[in-house]
C-alpha cells in the first residue's frame, strides 16, 4: 500500500514538473513570436533614456561634517543660590542633548533663519532665498501672477512683517529644502558623536553657502538654548554687583565727609555717624568682594557647560557633481522599455490562458 502512496507521489511530481517545462516552453515560444516589438520598445526606451539625460539638470552635493562636545555643567551653585536668593542656577539643564541637535538643524525655524540670512552670492549681497529664486528661475514662472511677480525678501526685513504669500512660498521652500532627497543629516553612531549634514541643490554655490549658514545658525540658537539660564543667571548677579558697588563707593564718599568733623569729648556723639559710615563701607566693601568671586564662579560654570561643535569637514568648491550620464540613461532606459512590454506580453499571455481554461 505504502509503495503505491509513493509511486503515486512521484507521478504527481513527474507530472507537475513536466506541466511547468511544458508552461516556460509555451510562455517562451510566445515571447520569442514578439521578439521585434519587444526590440523596438527597448530601443525607444534607450532614447528616452538618452533625452533624459541631456534634459536632467546636474546636482551638487555639499558636505559639512562636525563633532558635538557636550561640556558638563558646574558644581557649587547651590550655596550660592542660597545666598543670594537665586533658584535654577544649575545652567542650561538637559533640555537639550546632542540627539535633538540633529532636529534642530531640520527644523523649520532653523531652515527659515539660513534662508533669510544675507550673503554674497555670484558677487552679490542678498539673502539666501533670494538665490533660491534665482537659480530656480522661478521670477519666469511668476512673471504672469500678480500675486508672485514682485515678490522680494530684503535684507533687513523683519519676520513678523512678511506678509502671507511671503510665509507661503517660504513654506514651500522648506517643505523642498527638507526634503530627504535634498536635505541628510546622519550621525551613524550614537557612540560617535560626529555628524554629517549633506545638502544636495541644483546650484553649487547655493549647496555650499546653504550647509556653511544651517550650520552656524543651528550652533548659535543651541549654544544660547543650552547657556539660557546661566546668561540669565550672570545677568542678575551683575546687576547686585552694580547695587552693592554703588552702595560702597555712597558709604566711602560719606565718610570721608565725616571724618573732616572736629570732635572733642564733649561732642563725642558726632564720631557716631563717621563710626556707621565706616563700617557700611567695610561691610559694603567685604559684600561686593564675595558677589565679584561668586559672578566669576558663574561665568567659569557657564563656559564650561558651553558645547562645542568642532568642524571636521566644510564643503570646498568644486562640490561633488551628480547627472545621468548618457550611457546609463541609455541602458537604464532600454532595459526599462523591454521590461514593460515584456511584463505586459507575460500578463496579456496569462489572462488569455486563463480565459481559455474557463472556456473549457
């Protein structure tokens, strides 16, 4: 029993495998019947290919490589705290870490500020969205809307005064800018602290000036963010340095002014004032001491916890140039040409067996 199970097997086997021969013999006889259409697709495929390469602009791709330095935060302000009635003075916190750096330089508000930063560009002062528009030739695009034609971003003008077609194509801007296919940052290991921000655009001016700008005014909005608290918090102690000095100097000026007065023991009460004087000015003097020591200690604690972003890499001109060169449009484009029309005879010869099998 058991060996005709086994022979009857490997029957279906033999069978199945002979039908799917049988099937690639059908399907490849029926392929090689179009062979010349399946040629001429290809061949006009590889001339596509080959127009788009003439027609598909060159793009530039800039790289900026930097290692952030995350620095500690200083240690004794607590008891100055205490002394002086201050709270928070432990710095910038941990608001901010290296990881949200690389959110910061694809944000929307870091990405607006480099485009509305002025530069040189092809010898000329303006801000960088203005050469975004110009080497987009975008200005003939707008030339027939009323709306887009005499649309400017000066150099100057201020971020709450731009009107709404303004924050509109700015915001197209971003959305392009930001883009994956346009914008990468990459830090490729959370143990490496170094980063690669590559920015590709069809102009190679604008792909370097761009990189160079996100990366300075992401440094500088991080830099103020992290040391927010201390500045805020040196601000403060300056501003009691400033009191208590002009106390001192009011108390030393005052006991000068005592110390002309004649005394003798009948008039022993008049030393009182001088006597008061001199120890506001002593009392004065060892104060402004103490807060000057304590506002170096917090400058020193905020330089410390200050990062630093060391640039590794800057783009240098000329940049990495990518285009589709014709003989790779022309391969791509004729084996793209053949593989269409060949997928479209494999379905075609698949819904017409099918038919035929329902057919009988």
């Amino acid at each position: 029993m058991e060996e005709k199970k086994i022979k009857t097997v490997q029957k279906s086997e033999e069978i199945s495998l002979a039908e799917m021969l049988e099937t690639v013999k059908t399907y490849w006889t029926y392929l090689s019947s179009k062979w010349l259409i399946i040629c001429i697709f290809g061949f006009g495929g590889a001339a596509l290919g080959l127009v788009t390469s003439f027609l598909t602009k060159p793009t530039y791709t800039a790289r900026l490589s930097f290692a952030l330095i995350e620095k500690s935060n200083g240690g004794g302000l607590a008891d100055l705290a205490s002394s002086f009635g201050f709270g928070g003075l432990s710095g910038g916190g941990n608001a901010f870490s290296g990881d949200n750096l690389l959110e910061i330089i694809q944000s929307r508000y870091a990405i607006e500020k480099v485009l509305l930063t002025p530069v040189n560009y092809n010898g000329r002062t303006m801000n960088l969205v203005e050469a975004y528009i110009d080497f987009s030739k975008l200005r003939k695009s707008w030339a027939e809307n009323p709306k887009l034609c005499n649309l400017k971003y000066p150099i100057g003008q201020k971020r709450e005064t731009f009107t709404r077609v303004q924050d509109s194509i700015l915001g197209t801007f971003f959305n392009e800018i930001s883009s994956p296919k346009a914008l990468s940052i990459v830090r490729k290991d959370k143990k490496i602290s170094i980063v690669n921000i590559d920015f590709k655009s069809g102009d190679e001016v604008f792909s370097k000036l761009f990189v160079e700008k996100l990366m300075e005014q992401t440094y500088n909005f991080y830099k103020e963010t992290k040391t927010a608290q201390s500045r805020a918090n040196i601000n403060m102690m300056q501003h009691t340095a400033d009191s208590i000095k002009a106390l001192y100097e009011g108390a030393l000026y005052k006991g000068a002014g005592y110390s002309q007065v004649n005394i003798n023991q009948a008039l022993q009460f008049a030393a009182v004032p001088r006597i008061k004087q001199e120890n506001n000015a002593h009392l004065y003097g060892s104060v402004y001491a103490e807060v000057l020591k304590n506002l170096e200690t917090l400058k020193l604690d905020m330089a410390r916890e200050t990062p630093i972003a060391q640039i590794i890499d800057s783009p240098r001109l000329p940049l990495k140039k990518e285009r589709l060169g014709k003989t790779k449009g022309i391969i791509l484009g004729g084996l793209l040409g053949g593989f269409l029309i060949f997928l479209f005879f494999m379905i075609k010869r698949f819904f017409e067996d099918l038919k035929n099998q329902l057919v009988k």
